[in-house]
C-alpha cells in the first residue's frame, strides 16, 4: 500500500487539495482534521472543560467515531450521527486544537488511522501525519501560505456556508491555533524531516493541485 502525507497549518488548503488529488490518483482521502473536530465536538455537547485533560480523557470511551464514504464523499459520524457540517464551526475547530494536545486523545485516534493506511492506498493530511503517524509514508509533503491568505480562505469559506464572520477574528483564531499547534508538547505541529515543503500562497485549487500532482507522479511510477 502506498501512503501520502500532507501536513500544515489550518487554511493551507490541506483538506482540498488532499480530496481532489486522491479522486485524482485513485486513493482513498483521509481528514484526520476530523476525527479531532468530532472528538472536540463530543466534548463541548457534554459540557467538558477542553482544558482538562483528565476529564477529556474520560469521557473518550464513550466516543465512537467513523469515516464512511458515500457516493465517493467523506462523511464523518460521532456516535452514528453525520456531523459532517456541524465539525466545520469556528468553535469546533479551536475545540479541536485543544483536544489534540491531550496525549490520549491522539492514542485513542492513531489505531484507527494507522489501520486505514494499511488497508488501502492514502492521502491522508493532518498537522503530524509525516512525523507521528505515518512516519514510513512513502511521499510527505507540508504545505503552507501566508497566515493573511490563509485567513481569507478561511473566511471566504464560511461565508459561502452562510456563517456570519468577520475576516478579522478568522485571522485572529487561525494565529491563536498556529501558535497553540506548534507549541503544543505532543506532536508539535512541524515539517518531518524528510518532508518536501510547498507553499501555496497566490494558489488558486487548480494550480495547487497541479503542482502537487507533477511532484507526486513521478514518484509513483519508480
């Protein structure tokens, strides 16, 4: 089986590019962002503190979450509930930064996506795929932008979803998680060393896509 890891900050384009090179490719795409935003979203419907590892902790055996695939698009599941959209709220996903901290956390999600990488064929991106999770991936990449462009994707992408934003607090919660992502003791947010680092900024989808498809392709056909 072949793996594919791509790493970087929020608003990088991860997620995206990730879907569209795997239906591109012919892998299975995997948002380990996700399982996260469903373990913070367990916890703040159940009222736990996110800072309090111990509690956050505890409650994990009542979690159960899935990746299911239907008609080719990745729907998340939190204990049999498609909470697909509801993982994609601004509060949600500073949830998620918090829950990842917690060793715990990261142990009760790394047997599920270590299983699927060795199922199948992969893209899966995340912020410590090439360092802690599939450290023998046989293609790493890291993407990144500008902390400005990056926010204005963020915020464009809430807008389009009805959500009432301001570009200012995108910009101000996407530093706030940078910074809480890279300084965090537990799989620091961070390029593997082995890692090809890509910058997106000035990127639209397609040009992106391209890119990361001439650098993946020829790999491949070794």
């Amino acid at each position: 089986m072949i793996s594919i890891s791509i790493d970087g900050p929020g608003g990088a384009g991860k997620s995206t590019i990730a879907k569209a090179l795997a239906k591109k490719l012919g892998f299975i795409y995997v948002d380990t962002g996700a399982l996260y935003r469903a373990i913070g979203l367990y916890m703040i419907n159940n009222g736990v503190d996110l800072k309090n590892a111990a509690a956050v902790t505890e409650k994990l055996d009542e979690v159960k979450v899935e990746l299911k695939y239907v008609n080719g698009e990745q729907r998340v599941l939190l204990c049999g509930d498609d909470v697909s959209e509801d993982i994609r709220k601004p509060e949600v996903s500073m949830a998620a930064s918090d829950v990842s901290a917690i060793p715990a956390v990261r142990d009760f999600l790394l047997g599920l996506q270590r299983k699927m990488a060795s199922e199948n064929n992969v893209i899966m991106d995340g912020r410590d795929i090439g360092t802690v999770v599939l450290p023998n991936a046989q293609i790493k990449l890291f993407l990144t932008a500008s902390a400005e462009e990056r926010a204005m994707r963020r915020y464009k992408e809430l807008i389009e979803k009805g959500k009432k934003v301001e570009y200012e607090t995108v910009y101000k919660e996407l530093c706030e998680r940078d910074y809480q992502d890279s300084h965090r003791e537990v799989a620091p947010l961070k390029p593997a060393d082995d890692a090809t680092i890509i910058d997106t900024t000035g990127n639209d989808l397609e040009k992106s896509v391209q890119v990361l498809t001439d650098f993946i392709l020829p790999k491949l056909e070794k």
